[in-house]
C-alpha cells in the first residue's frame, strides 16, 4: 500500500508514553474531550492471548479529566460522577480499563465504548417521579381486608388449655 494511510482504518493507537489525543476529540454526540483531557497506558495484562499475554502490551487504560469535557451540562456531569462510582479519582478522573481483547487497539476501543456508553447514560435526565395517593375506594377495601383478615385471625383461638 506503500505506506499510505487507508481512510477507513481506526486512529492511531497512543504510544505507552502516556501522550493524549488530540485535542477536541468526539467522545459521544456534542461530547468531546479539550487536550490534555485524556492519559492512555498499556501493559501486559491477563485476558484472552496466550502467550502473547505475558509478551505484549495489550491492556489498556485509560484516566479522563472530567473537568476537561465539554458539551455536558453541569446535571449530566454530576450523573457521569455517580456512574463512574469508584473508578472516579481523586484527580477527578474517571479510569478506565479493558483487558478483554488480544489487541491494544481492541481494548482502546473497548475503552472509548464503555466511555460513550456511560457519558449516553449521563445525559438522559431520569423522570422526576410524581407523587400518588390512593384513592378514597381502594383505601376503604385494604381496611375492609384487614378487619376480615383480624375477624378469622380471632376467631380460631380463646380456647385455651384448662
């Protein structure tokens, strides 16, 4: 192919070095990542592979800069806190990682899916829940329920043991 880039082909994959992507990249729809916003790693790591696993770098992981998204609201962001759960840093950092692919690659993207799935989750706004009372008609058969119920309870026992 002599050495040209295939359009159609994934990104580059990041160097073990820790560089960052570049900057403003699209993390999910009107999400996207300011540079310096993200530090990627890889190491040997367990997971499919063989014997490969104890030769390359195929784990990967990956620490987000919350602070560094742009295109969430600031609700959607405390949403995004609460999901990430342990895996947000003291760095207010979510981090990320994917051992489950052979390839580096595969578990960058495993990575960035995880990532966009729970930034879709974050911005869905939970329905406020409205308030119900029972009506006056259903309030007066669980009580009629219950006196039948307490009648048949009192009626089987007071026979007691003289």
């Amino acid at each position: 192919m002599n050495g040209a880039a295939d359009p159609s082909s994934p990104p580059p994959l990041l160097e073990e070095t820790g560089q960052s992507l570049a900057p403003g990249v699209s993390l999910a729809p009107g999400v996207s990542l300011a540079s310096g916003g993200l530090r990627m790693n890889f190491s040997r790591g367990g997971g499919p592979g063989g014997q490969n696993v104890n030769k390359l770098n195929t784990k990967a992981e990956a620490w987000i800069a919350l602070g560094r998204i742009s295109g969430l609201s600031a609700a959607a962001l405390g949403r995004l806190r609460t999901l990430g759960g342990r895996r947000i840093t003291a760095a207010d950092e979510l981090h990320l990682v994917s051992d489950v692919h052979r390839t580096q690659e595969g578990n960058r993207r495993e990575i960035f899916s995880r990532l966009r799935d729970l930034i879709v989750l974050a911005q869905k706004e939970p329905k406020r829940r409205r308030k119900t009372r029972p009506t006056a008609a259903s309030r007066r058969r669980r009580l009629e329920s219950k006196r039948r119920r307490s009648q048949a309870k009192a009626a089987r026992g007071g026979r007691g043991w003289d």
